[in-house]
C-alpha cells in the first residue's frame, strides 16, 4: 500500500517568503514607496495579501527584511555592516576604506538607491519600523564597527579612552549624509579622504 506524501509545508513557506520579499524589493524600485501596497507585493508574489499580513505588520516592514534578505544573500556591505563583520586585516586605514568604499557603490547602485531612500523616510516616521530597523539591521551594524575599532584600539592604533559611538558616526556618518541630500558626488576618493581625515582627528587624542 502506497503512502500519499504530504507537502513540504515548511519548503512551501520558505518559497513564498522568498517570493514576497523580491517582489517587495523590486517594486520599491521600480514604482517608488509612495505607489507601493500590500496588494501589489502579493500579486507580484503570486500570494494572498493575508499571507503577507501574517508575517509583517506593513509594507514597510516587508521591505526592510527585503534588505536583510538581500544583504545575507549577498554576503555583502549594507550600508557599512551587511555581513556583521568588517576585515580586520590590522591595517585599521586600509580596512575601514574598503567598507566605506563598498557602502559607496551599494549607494551607487540602481538597485538600492531608490528603496533604501523609501525606507529611510519610512523609518523616519513609523516608530515602530525604526526600533525594528534598530533591533534588526542597524544595531548590530554598529556593533560590528564598534568591534573593529575596539580592536585598533586593543591593538594601540586608536586611544583607549575613545568613544567608539562618536568615532562610528565620524565615520561612516559623512557618506550616509551626502548620500541622503545629494549634496556632493559620493566616490571611493571622497571615502578615501573622510577615513584619513577621521583618523587623523582621533589619532591626535
């Protein structure tokens, strides 16, 4: 007697979450955050919207597991910590140029501008979106730096007494800011000299 086999209701799942968070990703570019629904990611996704509404309260929240999404699959930068992890080769000035210069061309890409800069207003006006962006991606992004100068310093590149929270904004705050109001071209030479020019500053403490 043959056993009917049940669907793989876990694989199934996996699927169509997949599916979601591409469609979410790829509308976001391709209509903008304004022009983006429910209703739309899920036909794109080929699901119902009840599906989407059971594992995200709003679309914004689809679209930042979008970027979480896309970021491990990468195995790459997001915005200066996709990995959680930054080289640590014990040259502090080359490895925090080869982050900076890899959030430049994340920045620079055509794929991300247009949802990141969606999901950066939304965040500024959903609470609820920002801690999730807090406890998801951007705290744990910070960590990771604060981990790679926390060993500089170990290391006596950098001064013990160092606030490490001040020292990543002076970091990786200047591309984050000419990016988000346009106000300067964003090149690996301007990465360049915003890390020599912060390291000299914390050098000389």
């Amino acid at each position: 007697m043959r056993h009917r086999t049940t669907p793989d209701a876990g694989r199934r799942s996996e699927a169509s979450r997949h599916a979601i968070l591409t469609a979410a990703f790829e509308l976001a570019g391709e209509v903008g955050y304004a022009k983006l629904s429910v209703e739309g990611i899920a036909a794109r996704a080929g699901v119902g919207k009840q599906t989407i509404y059971r594992w995200w309260p709003s679309k914004g929240a689809v679209l930042l597991d979008a970027f979480l999404h896309l970021s491990e699959g990468d195995s790459g930068e997001s915005d200066g910590g996709g990995g959680m992890a930054l080289p640590d080769t014990g040259d502090l000035e080359a490895d925090l140029k080869l982050v900076l210069r890899a959030t430049v061309d994340e920045f620079a890409d055509p794929r991300y501008d247009r949802p990141l800069r969606a999901l950066t207003i939304e965040i500024m006006h959903d609470p609820a979106l920002a801690a999730h962006y807090a406890e998801r991606l951007d705290g744990p992004m910070k960590e990771a730096k604060k981990t790679r100068l926390r060993a500089a310093q170990e290391a006596g590149q950098l001064p013990a007494g160092l606030d490490l929270d001040v020292a990543v904004d002076l970091i990786w705050g200047p591309l984050l800011s000419r990016w988000l109001r346009r106000s300067g071209p964003l090149t690996h030479a301007y990465a360049d000299a915003v890390v020599e020019t912060a390291l000299r500053g914390l050098y000389a403490r």
